[in-house]
C-alpha cells in the first residue's frame, strides 16, 4: 500500500558541467561508477531527480540528511532501485516500524529528466 509519494524533474541541462566536488558530495561511490559507465548528463540529472523524489516521499526534502544517504542502484536489467543510508535511513525507520520500501521510476526526454519515488 502506497504511503506517500515524490516526484521532482530536473533540466539535464544544468548538468552539463558539474564539479568533481558535486559528484563528491552528491552520488555514492557506487552510484559514481554507474555514471562513469554512462558518461551523460541526462543520467546524473535523473539520478538526482530520483535522489529528490525520494526525499520528497520522505517527507522531509533534505532536512537532516545528505542526498548520498539515498543511493540508486540498478539491477542487470537496468531497473533502479533505492538504498537508503545513514540519517535516511532513520528517517524512513521513522514514518514505518516495518522495512520500507521505496519504488523509483526514472525517465528523460532530450532536456529533462523526471522521477517518481513511491514508498510503501
């Protein structure tokens, strides 16, 4: 049963030409290694759109914790799903006593990307 949900859409614009200290303080080592592989802006911005829309089903945008506490992964398929760290963690631990799942969908077209974060 859905709980809440987020949603946030990102120009891929504006990340054309990002920092190494933005990659850094944003995405996880993991999620760092995907991008590499990907080498576009249109996955960072999704990325950080889902980043966003989780935090967002959250409830909280990122109030008390740091958009690397939520990481994105993706299955052999290419399916993303979330990982929540550290004070997201508590967060989510927070809105359920039981294990929280999150759902994530991200997509693009040529100038934006969006996402959708569905926890449950």
């Amino acid at each position: 049963m859905a709980r809440s949900i987020g949603t946030d859409i990102v120009k891929i614009a504006r990340f054309a030409e990002i920092s190494p200290h933005f990659i850094g303080r944003v995405y996880t080592k993991g999620e760092q290694e995907y991008l590499l592989k990907k080498n576009n802006p249109a996955s960072y911005a999704g990325l950080f759109a889902a980043k966003e829309a989780v935090a967002k089903a959250l409830g909280t945008g990122f109030r008390g914790f740091f958009p690397c506490d939520i990481e994105i992964w993706h299955d052999t398929l290419g399916k993303p799903h979330v990982r929540l760290h550290n004070m997201a963690a508590k967060t989510a631990r927070k809105i359920s006593r039981k294990r929280t799942r999150i759902l994530i969908s991200i997509s693009h077209t040529d100038t934006d990307a969006l996402a959708v974060a569905i926890l449950e």
